[in-house]
C-alpha cells in the first residue's frame, strides 16, 4: 500500500479534520490529487464520500462559515465555497458511485484523474495505472466509453495536454478520433471554456494543430479548419491556416516577454511597462486583453478563403478579407456564447489588423491617420500595434522592419503617454453653437461635428474662429458624396 501525506491548505486541512473525526469514508480524488503529486498549486478540490454528498457539502460549509451550492443534485453533488487570505477555495463533494471506491475511479475520464488518496490514512487508491502515467507524463482515457458519457472529454483532454505539459497516448489518440463526431452535442457554453484554456496555455499554437489533427478543430472553429491548403502568395511561405498558427506562435514570443527579448530595444523598451498593464486588464469576465489576442492571431485571416482572387498577373489578391473575416469571427464567437464585449473587441481588431502595416507605407505617420486609426478601433488600437508585430513575424523570415517598428512606437506612445488631442478631441463648437451658426441638426451636422474633432486632433482646429471657418466652409461646400476616409 503506497501511502501520500499530502500538503492542503490550511481551510482544506480543517475539512478533512472534520470528516476524520466524524469517521466517514471519504477520499481527495481526481485533479487535486494529480496536481498535489505534480507539485501543482490548486484552488479546488473534489471529495467523495461514501454517504449523501450534497448533505455532507452543506454540513461542511455550516461548520466553517461557507457557501454551499448544490451543484449536480441528480449526481449528488455539492460545492463548498470558503474563503481563505488568497481568495475563494472550492471543495466539491459528491457521494460514491457504483458502491466502491474502485468503481467510482473507474467511471471516470482520464487515468490521472483516477486517482484518490484516503482521507483517514493517506493511502493511495489507483485501479487505473494513473499514477504510473502521472509519471510518465502520459494523458490516457480510462476506457473508450470516456467520451461517449460526456464528449466534452475530448476538449478537456487536449486540455490536459496543454496545461501540464503531457502528450496523449496512441489509443487515446484514435480513440478520440473515432468519436470527435460527438463534440457538436456538446453545450457551446463548454466547448468554450475548454477552448479558452487550451489557448491560454503556453504553446497554444501546437495545441490548436492537435485539435485539429484529432478532427476537433472542424467542430470548435471551422472557419481556421477551411484555411487550411489556402495557398498565400509571397512573402508568405505558409498557407492561411500555417500563417495564423505562426502568428499565434510569434505573439506568444512578444509577451509576456518571451522568446523575442530583441524586439523590446528602443524604441519599444519604455512602453513594456504601460503594455504590461493594458494586456492584464479584463475585456470581459475572466477574459482580459492578452487571451483574446491570442484568440485573435488564430482567427484574424479566417476571410481570406472566401476572398481569394488571383489577378491578370497570377498574384494572389484577399480584398476586404479583414472586413469578411471581422464578420465572420464574430459570428462565431457569438455562436460559442462568448460576451458581446469580447465579440466586439476581437472583431475589431482582426477589421483593423492591417491598419499599421499600411501606415508603413508614408515616410511619417500624420496626427490625421493617428486619429483615424484610433477613432476607429479605439481601446483596441494598442492590441492592434502588437498584433501587427506578431503577424509580420508570422509570415515565415519576415522581420520587423524600421518602418513597423517606427509606426508601432508612434501608436504606443498616442496610447501610453497619451495624446489627449488625438484620443479625445473636444471641439470649441458644440450642436447649438453650429445650430446658432445656420447649421441644421442633422447627419450633416453630425458629419461636420466629426470634421472638427479631426481638426483638433491635427492641429487645424486651435481656436473657436478655426472652428467656426471650417463648419462654415464645409457647410456651404458640402456634397452629398461622402469623401473617403482613405488616407
């Protein structure tokens, strides 16, 4: 008999406590035992006990000034919430199933999680080989019928790969080939959250190219599975879905600070700090900046199957794919229940994607195009900046050249230091001043409001006579045309 004397928290420590000194059967299993034998910190745990779950669940939290949720009451299951100085800490508590401990393990997913330590003396229960595999760093289902019961399994296991760094085995692999089929059944609510994790790993990219060479990928993103064999024209060397996977790789390499130390030189360097911050803060509920830019790299060329053209020339041509692909990412974000915020915010960046690299093209970048820019992708223009880096790097030895380097400092630094006139200009004209003017409410007068702010922005509008000349002006000389916005 192996036996394990476990570190818990403190909180977790008082609750086994407790259930020894009421002499209950009950065992830590599943993946706070595998994480407590990796070494790994964890936030939760699952207990099983060999009596009612949900009454043991609410018993636990009344004895310790807990919440208690009923979690899965058809699978007798309770969740303990309890605070401890680091935060909230979730003991899950579920009675035994098929009447032993050896048969509940066995019902489970993955052998590593088919492991339980007993909570009276520590010993090791493990029908599955889970800890010979926790060893050797191997992801192996249970039994076939893993992902049948629950195909969400699927995900979590490329999950697992993901998180702890394991590989699957090879009939795990075909396994979950044959099965992949099963994982539209699953609520979109889940294969979200799995996805989310599998793309905030380190390495997501190699993880991507598994779901996919598991035939996950078509089920989860189809549109990144269609870019696949999607030929680009140079400087590119891979095709569409290759490009977006390198681009993953390479934002992975800008932050946090990783493989690419070389590109933080000046004029880069000062802007880490503010860089750092901005990435950190929350788009949505546990979805923060740096996440759905990951999430973006892997989506941002998704219109280009549906824009290829080949010219006269035999150059290859995607018009208005950032357009098509914005549209196409949010819908099926929106299909996988994620925030409107997060929707919105990705689809802006991946429509606005190409707006540095085109501002490589002027010898400087005018406060006029700095404002544009802004105005249109707006709290999202510095992820822009970094995601432009990361797809030219993307693009199989490209480099960063002056001129990209030289417009993403101009754009940090409008964003970072900031540049109020540019980020927000307040015109000396409000609608009554123009109204008082001879100016007529309306989509002209809307047109003319924005004029000024432009004006502000670029230094034409200084004074309220500036203002009140160009309102006039364009007042008087309006077409019904609307001008282009090109630069």
């Amino acid at each position: 008999m192996t036996i394990f004397q476990l570190s818990h928290p403190p909180q977790l420590e008082d609750v086994l406590a407790l259930l020894r000194h009421e002499g209950v059967a009950a065992w830590l299993v599943g993946g706070y035992v595998r994480d407590a034998l990796l070494n790994r910190p964890s936030h939760d745990a699952d207990i099983v006990v060999a009596a009612e779950g949900l009454a043991w669940a609410r018993r636990l939290a009344d004895a310790f000034g807990g919440a208690f949720v009923p979690l899965d009451e058809e699978n007798d299951v309770g969740r303990v919430v309890l605070r401890q100085p680091t935060g909230l800490f979730y003991v899950d508590v579920s009675g035994m199933r098929g009447g032993s401990i050896e048969a509940d393990l066995t019902a489970r997913d993955f052998t590593i999680n088919a492991l339980a330590v007993a909570v009276a003396d520590g010993a090791l229960v493990d029908v599955t080989g889970g800890y010979a595999d926790l060893n050797r760093r191997v992801v192996r289902m249970v039994a076939p019928r893993t992902f049948e019961e629950d195909p969400l399994r699927l995900m979590r296991g490329v999950r697992m790969v993901a998180t702890l760094g394991f590989v699957l085995d090879d009939a795990t692999i075909q396994t979950m080939r044959a099965h992949a089929w099963r994982l539209p059944s699953v609520s979109a609510e889940r294969v979200r959250d799995e996805l989310l994790k599998i793309i905030a790993a380190p390495r997501a990219a190699m993880h991507v190219a598994l779901l996919e060479q598991l035939g996950l990928l078509e089920h989860v993103l189809p549109e990144v599975a269609a870019c696949r064999d999607v030929q680009q024209g140079p400087p590119h060397t891979l095709d569409v879905y290759g490009h977006m996977l390198a681009v993953l790789d390479a934002l992975e390499g800008l932050w946090p600070w990783g493989a690419r130390r070389d590109v933080w030189r000046r004029p880069w360097g000062r802007y880490r700090r503010p860089l750092d911050t901005y990435l950190h803060r929350a788009v949505a509920h546990e979805q923060p900046v740096w996440l759905l830019l990951k999430l973006t790299a892997l989506l941002h060329d998704i219109g280009k199957p549906l824009t290829r053209t080949v010219g006269d020339d035999g150059r290859v041509h995607y018009y208005e794919h950032e357009r098509v692909g914005s549209e196409l990412a949010q819908a099926r974000l929106q299909a996988l229940r994620f925030p409107q915020k997060s929707v919105e915010w990705v689809g802006t960046v991946i429509r606005h994607h190409l707006r540095p690299l085109f501002l490589t093209r002027h010898p400087r970048v005018s406060r006029r195009a700095l404002y544009r820019l802004f105005r249109d992708a707006g709290e999202t223009t510095p992820a822009v900046a970094l995601h432009s880096v990361a797809d030219q790097l993307g693009k199989g030895g490209a480099t960063i050249t002056p001129a990209l380097r030289r417009v993403v400092a101009t754009i940090w630094r409008t964003a970072f230091t900031p540049d109020e006139a540019i980020l927000n200009p307040r015109p000396p004209l409000t609608g009554h001043d123009l109204m008082a003017l001879g100016i007529a409410p309306g989509p002209v007068m809307g047109r003319i409001i924005e004029r000024l702010k432009e004006g502000v922005a670029t230094g034409r509008v200084r004074t309220r006579e500036d203002a009140e000349r160009l309102a006039l002006q364009l007042w008087l000389n309006w077409r019904p045309t609307p001008e282009s916005d090109a630069e």
